[in-house]
C-alpha cells in the first residue's frame, strides 16, 4: 500500500519505519527541513532499540522516504496517518492544533486535485474522543464527501517506549475505529500481515476507539499509583511491598505487570492521557475522581526520594553532593519527558545539593532540559566519585548488577536511595549499606569502619 506518515516523531517515525518494514511504500511528512535532512542520511533523533535496523534497510530498499513536501505525499497515498503531538494545555486539556491544522491543509489539497481519488485519513495520535468527527467535518467543509472521497478512521497506537519496534510487528491487538465498512476493509488488509500469529483486530466506533487508548494508559496509571500508595502504607506498618506485590499479582484477575513500586510514572503518555481523559471527563460534566487520586498520588510519589535524603542528613542537604544514576523516565529511551529523575534533580537543587548523573542514552536530551545545572559523567561509576549518597531513578539493566565494591571505594558512605526497589534489601545490608527503597523494611548494614564514616547528621 501506498501510505503518508504526517509527522515524524516518535509514533510517526516507529510507525512508518514499520509499515515499510512490511513492504509499503510509506513517504514520512515533516515541516522540521534539519530532521528530515538528518533522517535521509539514516540518523534517528531518537533513541529506541532495533528502529535504526528497519530505518536503514528500508531506506536501503527505497520504501521508506523522508520529506517536507505534504502535497508529494498526499498525492501519493492511499492512506494518510496523523501521527502529530497532542501536548496538554494549561488544563490538562489535549491540544488538537498540529492535527486539526494537518487536517485543514490536507482537506485543501485533496480538495484542489485536478484527478480526485479515494483517501483514508487515519488519526494515529492520541487524541480526545470526538476529534475522528472534527476531521471529517473539517473535509466536508471543502465540499469532500465523506464515503465517497474520503473516509476517517480512529487507529490508537499501543507502543510502549523502549519496546516501540516489537510493539507494532506483534502487536496484542489492532483497534479500527470507523463507521466506514470500505475503510474497515482496507485497514484489516494493511494491519493482517503485523497479526499472522491469531492477535486481534477490532473493529468499533470511531469514539469508543478513542476512548480506548485512554482508558488503557488511565488503568495502567491507576494500578501504578495503586501500588504506590500500598507501598507508602507499607512502609509505616512494617511490611513489603515485593511480597504484597506477589501476592496478588498471581490473581488472574488482577494479572503481574504495573504492580512494581516506585517513585511514579512519567514519560509522554501516561500524564498527558491521564490529564486528558479526566479533562474530557469533566466537558461531560462527570468527575472521574479516581484519575484525579491517580494524579495526586503519582505527584507525591515522584519527590519522595527527596524527602527521604533530606530527612537521613537530619533534615538540611545544603552542600551535600548526591549521584544520581538514570535520567530517562524509563530504561531503553531518551525521553526525558515528565521523567521522575528530574523532579528529584529539581528538588535536591532546591535543597542546596550539587548533582552529578550519568544515564546510558538520556545524557543529551537531559542536558537540553536542565542545561549545565547538574554536572554530566561519562560513566556510572564516574557519577560516584566523592559523593554522599547515590540515587537510583531509572532501572537500566546495567545498574542491576553493579561493582558494589567498587560502588563503597568511590562514595563517601555506602549510602543508597533507591526509587526502583533493584537491590534485595538484607543483600544490602549484609555488604555494609545503608540501602533505602520504596515500600520495603530498611534493614541496619553492617558496618565496617568506612561505612561508617560521615554517616547522619
């Protein structure tokens, strides 16, 4: 099929890479001249495992192809996908600008086609339930008849950042939001090769397809905040949030996944989809008082850490330097976006601390962000050397299995506060540290004459 990719970041660029992957011609449409510039060489400006593998092959074989010219690739297409940012407004409500402006532009060109031909317009962001009707309003506005010269499908993305690649070529399911039978038909026979293995494709309401996105990353957000708050209960009666998490993870009902502590959830979906849903919620008139709980408690948990250092050092951090291990706001991404990290960056610098941090992939897009307010190491245990206590933000396979040897000669005190609960805790203990996570009992080290040294204040 011949498919257009309006937008390139990162739902558009895992998208299209993968369509061509399967042998589409896909032509990705961006108004950003340096990033297409850099993407026809084969440079991604993200980090995701495996897409430079795709990018490049694809390129190679020329099905996949970059540019600025929006009238090449609507002329060209049979589908055409939104893959556009939807950021959240002061309100939390999303901000449909950048798709409803694509819509506008594309309505005008399919209008002024001297052939006219049949298109499909596939929302791909995710977006407030109604926007499927505002597009095809849009269309209709320039005198296109919908059904007959286009059609608009809901088609919500379920990619996970770090997993992104695997996500969309074995994909749990397919959601097909339209009320279009033609344009059903056309979208199973573009996404049957991605499910050769039995998955589903549904097939629903433009509406309830995008209310399902949301309500996914809502109830994902829920079960964090759920565990979170466990795991603060936890702590104050004595127990441990691993094996409560055990426990009730083997109900079938309840299922394994999103039950670990920590300190919260960011990243570009789950805070802006939460925001959203609620957002929508209230144009409706209804509180959805439990997302409003899942909010609150996910901005609580994610400065905890702070509160916990600045409470061992006898309630004053100013000229304490602390070390700070994981920036992204989870492993196998770049993305800094709402990362936890950096909430616990901004809170020690409010406190008087200097940080230095190391993260495997998140060091420049940290360093966009936050500027030279911290400094940046080349390693992690460079990140170590003669500070007062490591902080663990983000779990990178490579943080599991640390030197903790090597970890005790580089810091001041074996001190360790760690937000993703990585380290068994009586491990920790019996090596000398002074190890505190999230939900779990802290267990006294036992202490050698260097650990002892420059312990509380």
């Amino acid at each position: 099929m011949n498919i257009a990719i309006i937008g390139t970041g990162y739902v558009g660029l895992v998208s299209g890479t993968c369509f061509s992957e399967m042998g589409n011609d896909v032509i990705c449409v961006d108004i950003d001249v340096d990033k297409v510039q850099q993407l026809q060489r084969g440079e991604l400006p993200i980090y995701e495992p495996d897409l430079d593998v795709y990018l490049h092959r694809n390129l190679r074989e020329d099905r996949l192809h970059f540019t600025t010219d929006l009238t090449e690739a609507v002329t060209a297409s049979d589908l055409i996908f939104l893959a556009l940012p939807t950021p959240p407004g002061g309100d939390g409500q999303a901000d449909l600008s950048y798709v409803l402006g694509a819509a506008r532009d594309i309505g005008a060109l399919l209008q002024q086609a001297p052939v006219p031909s049949y298109k499909i317009l596939v929302t791909k962001s995710t977006v407030p339930v109604g926007t499927a009707d505002k597009v095809r309003g849009i269309l209709e506005e320039v005198g296109l008849k919908a059904g007959e010269d286009f059609d608009v499908v809901s088609n919500p993305e379920f990619l996970r950042e770090g997993a992104a690649v695997g996500d969309f070529m074995k994909p749990e399911r397919i959601v097909i939001g339209t009320s279009s039978q033609r344009a059903a038909q056309r979208m199973e026979v573009l996404y049957e090769p991605f499910v050769r293995q039995g998955n589903p494709i549904y097939v629903m309401d433009e509406r309830s397809a995008e209310l399902t996105k949301y309500a996914a990353n809502a109830f994902l957000a829920t079960k964090i905040s759920f565990m979170n708050e466990m795991a603060n209960l936890c702590e104050r009666v004595g127990a441990d949030i691993d094996a409560v998490r055990i426990g009730i993870g083997s109900d079938s009902r309840i299922g394994k996944h999103f039950l670990y502590a920590g300190i919260g959830f960011g990243g570009s979906c789950f805070p802006k989809d939460v925001q959203a849903l609620a957002h929508t919620a209230g144009e409706y008139d209804y509180d959805f008082r439990i997302l409003r709980s899942v909010l609150n408690v996910n901005d609580r948990q994610r400065v905890v850490l702070v509160e916990r250092i600045r409470d061992y050092f006898g309630g004053s951090l100013a000229g304490r330097h602390v070390a700070v291990w994981g920036l992204a706001f989870k492993p196998n991404t770049d993305d800094v976006r709402e990362a936890p990290a950096h909430l616990v960056i901004r809170g020690l610098l409010d406190e008087g601390v200097t940080v230095t941090a190391f993260d495997p992939e998140a060091m420049q897009t940290t360093r966009e962000v936050l500027g030279e307010a911290i400094t940046y190491a080349e390693g992690a245990y460079q990140a170590l050397n003669g500070a007062d206590a490591l902080v663990i933000c983000t779990e990178w396979p490579e943080f599991r299995r640390p030197n903790f040897n090597k970890i005790k000669r580089l810091l001041k005190q074996p001190l360790i506060f760690d937000g993703r609960n990585l380290y068994n805790t009586r491990r920790m203990a019996e090596a000398g540290f002074d190890y505190y996570s999230i939900g779990r009992p802290h267990h006294a080290p036992h202490l050698t004459p260097q650990a002892s040294a420059d312990g509380k204040a």
